[in-house]
C-alpha cells in the first residue's frame, strides 16, 4: 500500500493500522498468525515497512505473504528556461513577461514546503539588464532543493541620425518652387535604431525666401534609454545679380533752337535710360518728362529700378537748353565785415565802395534794383542786407544778397586763471612765487579803452596752509562791465598718488612676442605721484621686488602675474593699488574626428598590411585646434593572440596641440572558455601636474597583472579619457580602459586611472568630537555627512564631500556606542579619514497609536486578546518588546450598553512600558439572542480537557457581566483512545431572570504514539 506523504502522523498511523488489520489466515486446524504489534508505520516525511506474515497450524502446516507499506516522499522545484526578450519592447510588455516567466517558478511534493520569495525580483529595464532568479525550497522534513534561470532583455541598436547634402539653388525660382524642392530636401532626414526614438519636429522650418537665403536645420533625436544623436545641413537659395540702372551723360542744347527740335533732341537723349540684372525689374515711367523751354531750362531725370526682392538703384542725369548770350545772372560782392570803433564817415566810405560791386550779366535787356535806397550801418555796430534783383523780357530772374555789417565792440570780458591748489610741503618762497605767477594771468579782453581792478592789495597765503580769492573787475567807455574770482589755495598736506592699469585678461592663441608687448605696455603704467618723500614698495604674486624692470610676462599658453603697489610719504601717509595680467589658460584639445574601427578576415599571417595602412591613415581620424597645427601619435603595440591566430588590437590616436592639449580617439583593428581572465587591475600614478606626464596605454603591465587558467591572456585597450575633476584645483584623470581575454573570448575588463592636478594643499579642519547622551527615539543616529562636512574646508577653499566607509555598533546594558568611520574629500582629491563615536540609552517605550475598537453584537463577539494584532500597530526603534495581556475592562451592563477594554502592556527590553486599551461597544443584549458557547473537538489527548471550573470561564467571555452561570453535572465516555466529556451549566440573564442550560462538549482521539 501507498499513501501520499505529508499526513499528520495520526493519519498515518491510522491508515497503517487499517492495513495491518487486514493480515489474516483461513483454513488449517486452529491456525496462528506472526504477533504483528511489532511492527510500526513509517515516518509521515516518508518511507516504508515490509510485513513478513507467517500462519502455522496444529497440524504443522505452514504458509506465509509479505506486503509493504509506504509513504511516498519527494521534494522537487522547477525553474523555466532562460527567456531573452528582444530590445525595444515596452517596459509594460516587458514587465507581463517577466511576471509570466517568474510565475513558472514551482514547487512540487515535500510536506509543508516553503520556497524563495519571488516578489522581491523585478524585471530589468526595457533597455537592456537580467535577473538571475535562484530558486530554492525547503520543507519541514528537512528536504532543500534549488534550480536557478535568467531573463535577459537585450540592449538597443545604437540611435544614429541622417541628414542630407547641404542644398543651393538658383536665384528668381518662384517661392512654390523653393518651398516645394525644400519640402522635398526636408523629407530625407531620417532617424534609425532607438527604442522608442523621437526626433525633432521640423515642422517648424520653413523654405527661405525665393529672393536669396538659408536655413540650417539641426536635427535632433533621443530615445527612451538616454540616448541621444544630431546632425545638421543647409538649405541656401542663391540672391540675383545686382540690379543696376545707366543713365546718359548729361545733355546741353544751344537756345534758339525751335521748340520741336529741342523736343526730337530730348526725346533721343530720353531713350538711352536702360536697367539690367534684378529679378524682374520695374522702371521709372519716363512718359511723364516732356523737354525743357525752347528759351533755356533743364530738365533732370531721376531714373529708378526695383524687382520683386526689394532691390532698387537709381541714377540722374539733366539734359539743358541755354540761351546765346548765356544766362540771366547777378554778381554781389563777398559778405563784409568791418570793425568796430571807426569813424561814421570812414563806414560810410567803406559802404560805398562795397555797394558799387553789385552788378547783372546775361540774359535779355535785363533790368536791376536800386540800390541808392541803402545806406551804410552805425559806427557803433549794425548790418545792411542788399536783397539785388535782375529781370529780362523773356521772363528770367535772378537774384542774389550781400550783407554789409560793421562789427559790434568785442564784448568786454575779464579772464581769471584758474583756481591754483599748492600741494603742501612747499616753502614759503615757492608760495610767493607761484602766488605771483598765478595773479599776473589776471587780464581783460575786448572793450574800448578798458580800465580794471587794482590786484596790488592782494598777498599769498602762507606755505602751512590758506587761501586767497581774487575779485577781479573791468569797464569800459561803451559802458561794459565784467567780472571773475580765482582762488589760490595751499593745501594742509598733499595726498599721495599713485595709478595702476586695469586688469587685462588677454585670450588664448597670441604669441608669446605678442604677449610679452601687452605685458611691457601695462607694467609701464605703475607709476607714484605726489611728493614729500613718497617710497613705492612692489610685491609680484605676493613676493617682494625692489623694481618692476625685470618682471617676466605670463607664458602663452596661460599664466598670471598680480602686481601690488604700495607707497608710504615721511607724513605717515600712504596708498597702494593691485592689477592682474592674465592670459587665458588654452586648456581646449584639438576637436577630432574619431576613427573607425575595422574587422578584417584572417589571413593567418596578422594581416600586416591591412593593419599597416588603417595605421597609417590613423583609422580615418581627423582633429583640427583652435590655435595651431595638431600632431598625431598612436600607442599601437601589437596584436593579441587569440584563438588559433586571431586577434586584435585597440589603438589610441591621439592629437596633440601646441600647448600640450590633446584629444584621442581609440578604434580596434580585429582579425576575424566560460572563465574570463582573473587578477587586479593595476593602480595608475598619482600626483601628476600635467594630463601629458600620464603614461600611454600599457599592455604589458595589464598583461601581467591577468592570469587564465584555460590559455594565454590577451589585453585590448578599449579607450582613453581624460577628464578635468574639481573645482579650483585643475585636477584631471586620464583613465586607460582594457579588456582582457583569454584564447576563447571570454572577457574581463580593467580600467588604470591616472590622476594629479595643480591644486596644493590639504583639507583644514578638525574632527568634530562625538555626541553622548543621545536616544534612539526615532532610531540610531544616522550618519549625517551635511553636519560633519561643516568642519572642514577644501586646499581649493571650497566645500567637501563627507562618505562613511565603515559603521560599528556597541550595545551593552540599553546604551549604545555607534561609531562611523568616514572620509572627507575636497574638490583638489585630497582625502581625510575621521570617525565619530555616536552615545546613548533607550528610554523610549514603543510607539504606535493602539488601534480603534468596533461595535459587536453580543459580549461572546468580543474578539479574544491577541497580541500578534496589536504588534501591527506598534514598533521600537531601539529593540524588540514584549506585549502582555491585562485583565479586561467592562463598563457598563448588566442590562444597557456595555464597553469591553481589551489591555495590554508593551514592553521594550529595557523596561521602557507603554498601555493600549482597544475598546469593543455592545449594544444592550436581548438575553433571547444569546448563543451557548460552541463545543471544542479535535482535541489530541483526554488530559488536555479542563475542567468543569476550568471551562466555566469561557462563559464569561460570551455572556454580559453579572450573568449567573451556575454548574450542573457532566458526563464522561474515556476508553482512553477516544473521549467526549460534556458538562451542563445553568445560565440565568441578569436583566430579566430567565434560565437556560448551555451543553459544553470536548470530543477528541488520541492518534499520539508514546
């Protein structure tokens, strides 16, 4: 017989029982069968027992069976198998595989297994990851089993973006045309690879204008695993040739001429107006011209063009008709302007001899003004203004003015120097004599016969310190008046004066000869004023020099000198000013073009001249720099052995510019085991100044550092980047990346950083102490890097990051010691190792918010205490507790609404207590609806019953308090194998008095072996 595995062992016992019953013997005289009863079942985690049966009777005959029991065994799980999903599937999609995949997880057989929890698995990004899910079970009868899978959702293709060849077009097409052929030009870009990849929307550009122009469109696209690719052409549309007008050379006729040949002269001359070039051209109407009067006159034609695209010229040209004996003109003298202060009649005979110059030529029997009506302007100043008039028959004018003006008297004015300041320090002697130099610039100007102001009365003020104001007064016959002040000053003391340039900053890619001309023109303007003994003292980059001449400019490829002046007189005074000259560090490499990578088949002698050329062309790479020539290098070394005689190498190509600035770009030449390579990656040099002293690739080191079991290591140098690291201290790192692999391509990966920078200095500051006296109310301390990194400041001057790198914990008697090991680095790399020791006890109990009470029918529905229910709502950042049940709480009743309070005491490990009491209402019980308690069965042993008083107790938890439950008598069926035991309880409702009897029944077997 065969029973399945995992019954209780009662239920295996029995079943075992059951069958061993069933031997027997029949026949023979008073047979006698073998004593069975030492046979016993199998464990219920499985196994079996064979019963050899052997029956004899009086007669000696004998016969015999055998049978076997077993109970069936086995503990199995199963994974699926490796599921890979394609890039690019929605995350969604993604996510139902997986959920699919990992719900094929199972566990079958054992006895009351229990397996690996399989929520705490998520599935990988759509871009690319796995998950190795190692499933394991365990059951109770000590069975484990385990099986591991992976799902694997592949990477994207790279995003690669595609423009067209910049466009041009001719000039004067229609704007359809261009819009058409633009729309057309738009429509080859295009985006490939991505996973859900957009682009730009080039909705937004539209076609340039017909009559000349372009567009660049830049073309963007990214995907929804950050990556990201642009590209950009140009779509031009040529301008039109320059519209250009000609004009004929201006034309003269002889007058007496007849009007119709002026008129056929004119017109000949009108057509020779003509324009070219533009786009579509418009004219000048010239039908709106008609000649000039047969009699003189001119005509002037201003002659214009314009196309469609605004462009316009313009050209003139007159065509004349003169008369024979030319013009009609008049002649008036040159303006004249006589001085003032002469006599009335030596005016007037100066006005008459001007007058006499007005006069006419030309024309037809002309005819003039007269000019007797004038009449010459005061002595004492005035102006006449001869209007002059001339007229012929045929109705010609002309005319023309002079003006005859007799000067007024120059204004008389009074000139004062200016106002003198003396610095002090200077003797009295000086004083006076610059007193007197400075009040003899007194003087007057213009005026008639001019008298002024005594300055006899005025003396210098003395050399210790003064002044003096001069007022200084003028008249003269004409009745002019004038006046000015001055003031002669000597100062108390003369301030110390001294000049500094500007900051110049002058950008990168200048010579040095260039260089070193600003730097000698902007020294040259330190300089020190004043006097009474002044001395200038000079500190260059914060060093003292006796004197600036021998002071070097900043190199060209970048470099600083801050000059500070400071100068001190004998009268304790003194000054001082800064300037800085910088040229601006070129710190940019060369832009480069990276190059391409090549896979070759293999023709078993390393392909060396495939290899030499793709050298030779640095794979394709180009670099061009921002100030001069760029030179290449490459730190090829050799191919790696493969496999048979495959290989590869990975070559750095590297441009350098004359500044020592370079940019790479690294390309793998290749000719077309399950354990990669094992050692340590080997530590890079520290405490460089310059990207350039960082060694180049090394191979061999990174061999050497790399060891397989399974054949030769091969290392290929995937890539060099340097890279400028923090703030103010220029430090950089030039991390070489490698990989390594053995004969069958199993790989490893290494990457060696070297780093340095210009930055000095270390990080100042102290380690804070600890804090004592803490508790763990809200848990232990946490590390607080914002709190430590306070303390400290960077070799740059900055701020500091603060990292913990390890954590001990001390707990002894409720106190706890958290001690934090950490780091403290600053923007130059400089690192600081510090630790805090963190003290305190728990005097916290455990907190929560004990949880709300419900409403329930009758007293039997308040739930029993549960302490498990109550540790939902509680915790102990410190440590654990216990929960204690408290006696029950009732108010209320017998006969009206009653509240039950279920207490209890949570207590931590450290004696810290709080009380939760969970009320539950009972509405008022109508004893009717009242229910006996239910009975108990299943019970595994007689002696496990209670007893009459024992169950009693049960009552009160399902009647309301003051119900009279009063014991009646029992009744016990024990064969000792199976047992019921009944006991009768007289229950009396308080409220209203009536009785009923409640029947409490504990039935059980007894399946437990010794």
């Amino acid at each position: 017989m065969q029973i399945s595995e995992c019954l209780t062992q009662m239920e295996v016992d029995n079943a075992f029982a059951a069958w061993i019953g069933q031997f027997s013997a029949t026949g023979g005289c008073n047979p006698q069968g073998s004593d069975l009863s030492q046979y016993v079942a199998p464990e219920f985690c499985g196994g079996s027992v064979t019963v050899d049966f052997t029956a004899t009777d009086d007669c000696g005959r004998m016969d015999d069976c055998s049978a076997t029991f077993t109970v069936s065994s086995g503990l199995a799980v199963s994974c699926p198998l490796d599921r890979n999903v394609n890039s690019c599937t929605s995350q969604d999609e993604v996510d139902i595989a997986f959920a699919n995949w990992i719900g094929q997880f199972i566990t079958t057989g054992g006895c009351d297994p229990q397996s690996t929890d399989l929520s705490q698995y998520t599935a990988p990004s759509l871009c690319g990851g796995s998950v190795k899910v190692i499933y394991k079970a365990k059951d109770v009868c000590g069975r484990d089993v385990s099986c591991s899978a992976t799902f694997t959702v592949d990477g994207p293709e790279p995003l690669e973006v595609s423009c067209p060849m910049d466009m041009q077009l001719g000039s004067c097409l229609d704007q359809a045309q261009i819009n058409s052929a633009f729309a057309t030009w738009l429509g080859l870009f295009n985006l490939s690879g991505g996973c859900f990849a957009q682009s730009s929307n080039l909705q937004s550009y539209n076609a340039p204008d017909a009559c000349g122009g372009s567009v660049t469109v830049k073309y963007y696209a990214w995907d929804r695993c950050g990556q990201s690719a642009q590209c950009s052409a140009i779509f031009s549309v040529a301008g039109p040739a320059t519209l250009v007008v000609s004009c004929p050379p201006d034309r003269d006729v002889s007058g007496c001429s007849s009007q119709s040949q002026i008129d056929a002269a004119f017109d000949n001359w009108l057509s020779s107006f003509s324009a070219s070039g533009g786009c579509s051209p418009q004219r000048s109407n010239l039908q709106n011209y008609s000649a000039p009067s047969a009699c003189g006159g001119s005509v002037t034609v201003d002659y214009y063009a314009w196309d469609k695209c605004g462009n316009w010229d313009i050209c003139s040209s007159t065509f004349s008709v003169t008369i024979d004996d030319g013009p009609l003109e008049v002649s008036c003298p040159q303006n004249y302007k006589l001085n003032s202060c002469y006599a009335q009649a030596q005016v007037n005979a100066t006005f008459a001899d001007w007058i006499a110059q007005f006069s006419t030529s030309g024309g037809c029997d002309p005819q003039s003004s007269n000019l007797q009506n004038y009449t010459a302007p005061r002595t004492c100043g005035g102006s006449v203004t001869v209007k002059y008039n001339a007229w012929d028959q045929c109705g010609n004018s002309a005319t023309c003015s002079a003006t005859f003006t007799v000067k007024e008297p120059e204004p008389l004015s009074v000139v004062c120097p200016t106002d003198r300041n003396l610095p002090g320090c200077s003797t009295q002697s000086q004083v006076n004599a610059a007193f007197m130099n400075w009040i003899s610039q007194f003087a007057t100007v213009g005026g008639c016969d001019t008298q002024r102001s005594s300055l006899q009365s005025y003396a210098a003020p003395s050399a210790c310190g003064g002044s003096v104001t001069v007022k200084f007064y003028a008249w003269d016959k004409c009745g002019q008046s004038a006046y000015c002040s001055a003031t002669f000053t000597v100062a108390e003391s003369l301030p110390l004066s001294i000049s500094c340039p500007q900051d110049v900053t002058i950008g990168g890619c200048k010579s040095q000869s260039t260089i070193n001309a600003a730097f000698a023109n902007w020294i040259s303007q330190f300089g020190t004023n004043g006097d009474c003994g002044g001395t200038p003292f000079y500190f260059v980059n914060g060093a003292p020099v006796l004197s600036l001449n021998n002071i070097s400019a900043p190199s060209a490829c970048g470099g600083s000198v801050f000059i500070n002046l400071f100068v001190k007189n004998g009268c304790y005074q003194s000054t001082s000013c800064s300037a800085e000259f910088i040229v601006s560090e070129d710190d940019i490499g060369p832009k480069i073009w990276p190059a391409k990578s090549v896979k070759v088949e293999c023709d078993g002698n390393g392909n060396t001249a495939q290899l030499n050329y793709w050298l030779s062309v640095r794979g394709g790479a180009k670099a061009t720099d921002n100030c001069g020539q760029v030179s290449w290098s490459h730190n090829y070394s050799g191919l790696s052995n493969g496999c048979g005689a495959t290989g590869s190498a990975t070559v750095t190509f590297t441009a350098t510019d004359p500044c020592g600035n370079t940019s790479n770009t690294t390309a793998t030449f290749l000719i077309v085991d399950t354990q990669a390579p094992t050692g340590n990656c080997p530590q890079g040099l520290t405490g460089l100044s310059s990207p350039s002293q960082a060694p180049g690739p090394n191979l061999a080191a990174v061999r050497a550092a790399y060891s397989d079991v399974c054949g030769g290591v091969q290392v290929k140098h995937t890539g060099t980047v340097t890279e400028s690291t923090g703030n103010n201290c220029q430090g950089f790192e030039v991390r070489h990346a490698y990989v390594i692999g053995d004969d069958c391509g199993n790989l490893t990966y290494c990457t060696v950083v070297h780093s340095g920078g210009s930055g000095s200095g270390s990080i100042t500051g102290s380690c804070p102490p600890g804090k004592n006296g803490l508790d763990c109310e809200n848990g232990l301390p946490e590390f607080n890097a914002a709190y430590l990194a306070n303390f400290f400041t960077g070799a740059d001057g900055g701020g500091v990051t603060v990292e913990p790198v390890d954590t001990s914990l001390e707990l002894a008697d409720c106190r706890f010691a958290l001690t934090y090991d950490y780091v403290v680095t600053d923007n130059c790399g400089n690192e600081k190792l510090c630790s805090i020791t963190l003290r305190g006890e728990d005097t916290t109990p455990p907190s929560g918010n004990c949880p709300q009470g419900q409403d329930v029918f009758a007293y039997g529905a308040v739930p029993f205490p549960d302490t498990n229910y109550i540790r939902e709502f509680y915790t102990d950042a410190c440590s654990d507790f216990k929960i204690s049940i408290l006696p029950r709480t009732v108010i209320g009743g017998p006969c009206e609404d009653i509240t039950v309070y279920n207490n209890y005491e949570l207590r931590d490990l450290c004696g810290n207590a709080t009380q939760c009491s969970v009320p539950y209402h009972i509405d008022e019980i109508i004893p009717d609806q009242v229910a006996c308690p239910p009975n108990v069965t299943d019970m595994q042993c007689w002696a496990d019953v209670p007893t009459p008083q024992e169950a009693q107790e049960v009552f009160e938890y399902y009647f309301a308090p003051g119900t009279q439950v009063i014991f009646i008598g029992q009744t016990v069926v024990n064969n000792y194998c199976q047992f019921t035991f009944k006991y009768s309880y007289s229950v009396t409702d308080p409220c209203i008095g009536k009785r009923r009897i409640c029947v409490l029944t504990f039935t059980g077997q007894d399946l437990t072996p010794p």
